[in-house]
C-alpha cells in the first residue's frame, strides 16, 4: 500500500543511506533496495527501521519484532529468506482435501472389460480422486491488483475480482484475512479472482557467490532445500530452483557437509 510504501522509504532513500555509516555502502544500497521491494510485495503491513548502534533491520508486523544483523556475507536474495521465514506463518493460507471425478485408468479399463462390461459402458465410468491442496499467497503486487499463490507445486498469479464481483486487491486481502475456515479460504479465492497464469514450478535462479556467501547460502536455504539434492547439470549444479557452481573443490566440499550435518539434524535420509 502507499502507507506502507512511505512507511519504509528510507530503505531507498540515498540521502539517508549516506548517511548511515557502515564500511561497504555498495552492500547496504543495494540490500536495502531488495528489501524495500519485498516488503511492497509482502502481502503483510510490515514496517522496517535502521538500528544505528548494531546495524541492525528491525521488521515490525504490529506489536512482533524481528531483529536482522546486516552480514556483508549473506547475498541480498539470502538476506530476505531470513527476513521472510518467520512471517510466512502469517501469510494468507489454506490446506485442503479436494475431491474430483476422474476417468478410470487404463488397468481399471482392463478389469473392467475382463469382468464381462462394455468398453463404451465402462469408458463412462468415473471414480473419486482424492489429495490435499496446499496453498499459501506470498506476493502482492498492488498497482496491478495481481497476487501470487502457490499451490502444491504450481505457481499461480491471479487478479483480484471477477466479471460479476469487480473488487480491488486492498479489499480483497483485507476480506481474505476475516476469513476463518481454510474451505471458506479457498472458496473465496476461487470465487473472487481470476487467473492470469499458471507455471509448473518456479523458475530456474542462477547465483554467482563468494565462497562466504556460497556458504551462507547453504546454511539459510537448508530448511528448505534439505529434501534436494545437489545435483550437477553438466554446466554446473542444481539445488532446488537454484544455479550455480563452485569456485573450488573445497567449497564444493564444505558445502555438501553443511547439507549433509543439517539432515542428520532431522534423520533425514538414514
């Protein structure tokens, strides 16, 4: 919103920034700038402050406080990620049983016929399918009136409204967040916006590290991405949606141990 984007102005304001006094300007000008379009895109009221004494970012979401240590180390996008981790259980959400009538497979075809009924008669039968939705809404763009929701493993942008219930994307994440029943949730969503596209997944992030940031990297993403693995593509590796590869052998290395000290942390693949 207009409010928030003043509210946390001085992430891109230049003035204040020279102000600031902190060794590699470079570093907080263009982290700043990566944090003030996450936050206009947050589908949360956050408001952000520059703590001089600890060069710190305090992000406010009402009456919670969260605390973020600038480290020259940690790359812009890896900064966010620790920014956004504890707020996306606030995030606008829903998780679902869905229900669909589907055709029935092959083999079931099969059975059918080998039970003595009709192609054609058997071709028309249907069953239940069953699975869960996972959704959860991370991005806003308000100018467009346009959100993101991720559900399962699509990446879905939606536009807020609909031909028989015009409404903007204030009112629509405002009435959104009354709503208490995940079911409801959804209904609402379906019923109140209409897609603009869908992908498969999240497009493919191509990074260029320095072996301490390369590390930071790993240590942040872990809790996401343990359940990857690292793979090589041929030009490089792949982590999850992330590319890259490493300066040395020895990076490569540290690398993997960080990955794999954090699944023994969680019994993961043993």
């Amino acid at each position: 919103s207009k409010e928030k984007n003043y509210i946390n102005h001085w992430l891109i304001d230049k003035d204040f920034i020279d102000s600031i006094e902190f060794r590699d300007k470079y570093y907080i000008e263009n982290l700043f700038r990566t944090i003030y379009h996450f936050i206009k895109k947050c589908p949360l009221p956050l408001v952000s402050e520059w703590l001089h004494n600890t060069d710190e970012i305090k992000i406010m979401l009402g009456k919670k406080e969260f605390f973020h240590k600038i480290n020259i180390n940690i790359a812009y996008f890896d900064f966010v990620t620790l920014i956004e981790r504890p707020l996306r259980k606030f995030y606008p959400k829903y998780k679902v049983e869905i229900v669909e009538s589907v055709p029935l497979s092959s083999e079931e075809l099969k059975n059918k016929v080998l039970e003595g009924m009709d192609l054609a008669e058997a071709m028309e039968e249907r069953k239940d399918n069953k699975y869960i939705e996972n959704a959860i809404l991370d991005r806003v763009y308000f100018e467009d009136d346009i959100f993101r929701i991720k559900v399962n493993d699509k990446v879905i942008f939606r536009i807020s409204g609909s031909t028989k219930n015009p409404i903007g994307i204030y009112s629509f994440i405002k009435k959104l967040k009354k709503i208490n029943t995940d079911e409801e949730k959804r209904d609402f969503i379906e019923e109140n916006s209409i897609i603009v596209s869908v992908s498969p997944g999240e497009k493919d992030i191509y990074i260029d590290y320095s072996d301490r940031q390369m590390l930071n990297f790993f240590k942040i993403n872990a809790p996401d991405l343990y359940q990857n693995n690292i793979e090589s593509n041929g030009k490089g590796y792949r982590w999850g949606k992330y590319c890259f590869d490493f300066n040395s052998n020895q990076l490569k290395h540290e690398c993997e141990n960080i990955l794999k000290n954090y699944r023994m942390r969680f019994n993961y693949g043993n």
